[in-house]
C-alpha cells in the first residue's frame, strides 16, 4: 500500500493556536509545533500535506510553517461539525489513496531510530491495511481519548487486531467492552493521534456528514471499519504528548529536551531547581 499524503487537523476552536506554539526542538533550534509535526510527517517520505484549518487561520498556518510552507496545502472547516467531519473536509485532497493522519495539538517522541510516523506508515505498508498508532494509557485519562479493544495478532509484539472503537468510554464501558489480553490491570489501549486510514473512511465520513445533526465522529466511522475489513492497532516505541492538556505544552518541552542534544543542560538546571524548592 502507497502511502504519499498526509493530512494534519488543525480547525477545533478551542485548539487552533496550539500548533502556533514555539518550543526547542531536540535539535536545539527554536519552531513552532506545526514545524515540528510538519518534519514528523516528511521523514516518513510522504511530502503531500493538507492542514484543515479554521476559515482566516491559513495566513498565520503558513507562517508557521516556516520553511516547509510550500509543501503544505489547506481546506477549510467552514463549520464545527466534529473531528469526523475535519477529516472529510480533505476528501479532495486524498481522493482514493490511503492517507497518514495527524492532530495539529499533538507532539510525538520516539523512543526508537525511527520516529512515530514512520513506525506507523511502516506498518500500515507492510500490513496493506489501516493502522492506527495506541498507547497503553490508564484508565484515568480515557476521558481525553478514543480508545480500542481487541487481541494481540498471533506471532507479533505490539501488533493487534481492533475489534471495537469508543470514544472517550468511562472506566466501566472500558472495562467491558475493550479490555486488551495483556495489558496490565487499568490500562486500555488509547489513540496516540496517529493513523493511517484507507479511502474506505472517508466513504463512510462522507455518509456520516450528510445527515450529521451533532457533528461526524471519527470514532463511529473507525468502529464501523473494524468490522468491515483487516484493521489494526500498532503500540510505537514513543509517547504521544497533547499540548492541549494543562501543562501539556511544558510536560512536551521537557520530553522534547530530554531526548536532546542539551539533555544535561536541562537535567542539571531541573536539579537545581528542585534543591532551591526544598530550602
């Protein structure tokens, strides 16, 4: 499976200057977290971007953008109809291919050669199916993820085939209906803000979207999926960090530090810190 664009959501009210953000990057240099996400997808070899943003939001997009604004297009989400409906809103753009997706209020660092997105367009390729990125999560933050329940593919590590897909499902209907053979006691396996979807989603957005009264849910199209055809959830070798939390953006600066070039630097000064709080 060719995997050649990506799409990167960026048009929720209540979000959209968070990829605006300016933060150090483990190069030492100074960019925005939209650069920093933007970079995320050009490694995996994809260099077609759509960004969905707020109707006016394209100037300051491409500005953040720095130097990749060129590469990037935009679509505009002229009404607040969901996450869901964010997505479809790049139908033109993806067509009939399989596409990389990404939130714009997210920052992923690997733990391993390779970063996230090219761990999960990796295994999207090799799979020929949808993937999408999870993380194993507790149960106290399923209030601010999608999640999935299913069963590790036989003779694979990290690799699971989804049965069922809720959205920010209570302790009690995780429990119930997405526990995860392995996984230990509380944790669910929750979306990292990371997928590669087949053009058979937007088909089923494209549905959804018609006769939407309280938004288009990509959830409920991803659920649909995974009793439809072969669709899996990849557990990457990194974090996933939403900058959209409180201190998100800090706790994302930090584990951008710490994975660095000025990693001492930042511990020594933390050290510090922590000795001047205890005087």
């Amino acid at each position: 499976m060719e995997i050649k664009k990506a799409i990167i959501t960026a048009a929720s009210k209540s979000q959209r200057t968070l990829p605006l953000q300016t933060l150090v990057d483990r190069d030492g240099s100074q960019k925005t977290a939209l650069a920093i996400i933007v970079e995320e997808v050009l490694k995996t070899g994809i260099d077609e971007i759509c960004i969905v943003v707020c109707p006016g939001d394209q100037a300051a997009y491409r500005t953040a953008a720095g130097p990749h604004a060129g590469r990037i297009q935009f679509v505009e989400q002229t009404s607040p109809l969901g996450y869901g409906h964010a997505v479809q809103c790049a139908r033109g753009f993806t067509g009939e291919a399989p596409f990389l997706l990404l939130v714009g209020d997210h920052l992923y660092v690997s733990r391993a050669e390779k970063n996230c997105a090219q761990q999960l367009v990796e295994a999207a390729r090799a799979e020929s199916c949808a993937v999408s990125a999870v993380q194993a999560t507790h149960e106290s933050k399923l209030p601010f993820y999608g999640a999935v329940g299913g069963r590790l593919v036989p003779g694979r590590q990290r690799l699971y085939q989804i049965e069922s897909v809720l959205e920010k499902p209570t302790p009690t209907e995780a429990e119930q209906k997405l526990i995860v053979p392995g996984l230990r006691a509380g944790r669910y396996l929750c979306f990292f803000g990371m997928h590669v979807l087949t053009p058979s989603v937007m088909h089923r957005l494209g549905e959804r979207a018609g006769s939407a009264r309280n938004g288009v849910a990509l959830t409920a199209a991803l659920n649909e999926l995974a009793g439809k055809e072969r669709y899996l959830a990849l557990e990457l070798h990194g974090r996933r960090y939403d900058i959209g939390l409180k201190y998100g953006l800090l706790t994302a600066q930090l584990a951008l530090a710490f994975e660095g070039k000025d990693r001492s630097e930042v511990l020594s000064n933390l050290v510090e810190m922590l000795a001047l709080q205890g005087e």
